[in-house]
C-alpha cells in the first residue's frame, strides 16, 4: 500500500506549452497552467526559471508568492511580467520586448503546500523577426505574375457569358427574336479592356 501522505505529495499537476512562438519587439506570453489537490494558500509560489539556446546553468527569472516578484537583475530586468491567477490555476507571466537572444528554455515550477512535488513541463521561446515570415521568393512571386493574369481573364470570360446568357434569356421570355449578334458586346469589352489595362500597369510596378 502506498502512504496517503505520498499520494498528496505527489497531486500537483502543471501544464505548459512545449514550444511558443513571438516576433522581436511585440509582447509574448508563456502560459503555466497548474491543478493541485489541496486548498490554495499564501504559501503557494510560482518560480520561472530559464536557460538560453547556448546552454549554460538555470537562472531563476521570475518568483511569485501571494505577490510576484520579477527579476532585478540580468536580461530580463523590466521585462518579464505576471498575468497569471493562482485562484484558478493559473502561472503564466509575459515578456515585453522579446529579442532573438531570448531564444531558450523556460521552466515553470509550482509548489502548493503539501502539493510540492510535480512534473517539469518546458517552454521553448523562439523569437524570429516578423518580416521573415512573409518573405516570398522570387520563384514564388514570378509564378504568381504568371499565373494570376490568366485566373482573371478565365473569370471575366465567365462573367461575360453569364451576363450574355441572361440577356438572351431575358429576350427570348419578353418574345424578342434577336439573334445573340445583335446584343451589343462594347459594355463587355470595355470592362474587359479596363480590367486587363489595370492588371498590367500592376505587373509592371511590382517588377
């Protein structure tokens, strides 16, 4: 049999997302999540700890205990915030300003006594510069110059049918005999020939 009191130490449970993705310069949050067995009290603390990419010892970067309490020394001085709420399960803290050395670990530890021992789930941050994610290369922005003029002129072929068709059905039901050569195309033409004008003055500036 196993002692209760183990089975008590050991109901502390704490989520956290394995990785989490953030721009340079744009405000990100590291979730914590935690469930445990015993009334939350004053002596609930939440400690975050972190190690950059290149390795090296934990450093503890954040600590909350009824009151948070950010780090006043290193690199994330000032910048490292607590938006979580113990009263529902919640550790989570944000980063402001987040830069690419950022990039490391994150570790997010509960302690709720007797609730002390639980598993260590670790955040990966990786900060990339915004501009990089919507980078086109040019194979991709040549077969876009290629193909889309074509879509359009498929899609205005179809619309002028369309419209070509109602006009005919509308004749034949008002008992109008006129043959589809004697309904007028200049309308058709002339969106036609805007459309394509528009299209490739905007060719030739993207080039």
């Amino acid at each position: 049999l196993v002692p209760s009191g183990v089975c008590n130490a050991l109901s502390l449970e704490i989520k956290a997302s394995p990785k989490v993705r953030a721009f340079v310069g744009e405000q990100v949050s590291l979730k914590c999540s935690f469930k445990s067995s015993s009334p939350i009290t004053e002596s609930l603390t939440v400690d975050w700890t972190y190690r950059p990419l290149t390795g090296g010892q934990m450093e503890t970067i954040f600590h909350y205990q009824s009151v948070p309490y950010p780090t006043t020394v290193g690199k994330f001085k000032d910048r490292i915030s607590w938006v979580g709420n113990v009263a529902k399960g919640d550790a989570s803290v944000a980063i402001q300003s987040p830069v690419m050395s950022d990039n490391g670990t994150f570790i997010c530890s509960v302690k709720n006594p007797p609730d002390v021992y639980h598993n260590i789930p670790q955040t990966t941050l990786i900060v990339t510069e915004r501009g990089l994610s919507f980078q086109l290369t040019s194979a991709v922005l040549l077969s876009i110059l290629v193909f889309l003029p074509s879509v359009i002129v498929v899609v205005l072929l179809l619309v002028r049918m369309g419209r070509k068709f109602g006009v005919l059905k509308e004749k034949k039901k008002s008992g109008c005999k006129k043959s589809s050569i004697e309904v007028s195309d200049e309308p058709e033409h002339t969106e036609t020939d805007n459309c394509l004008r528009k299209l490739r003055n905007w060719c030739l500036n993207c080039v």
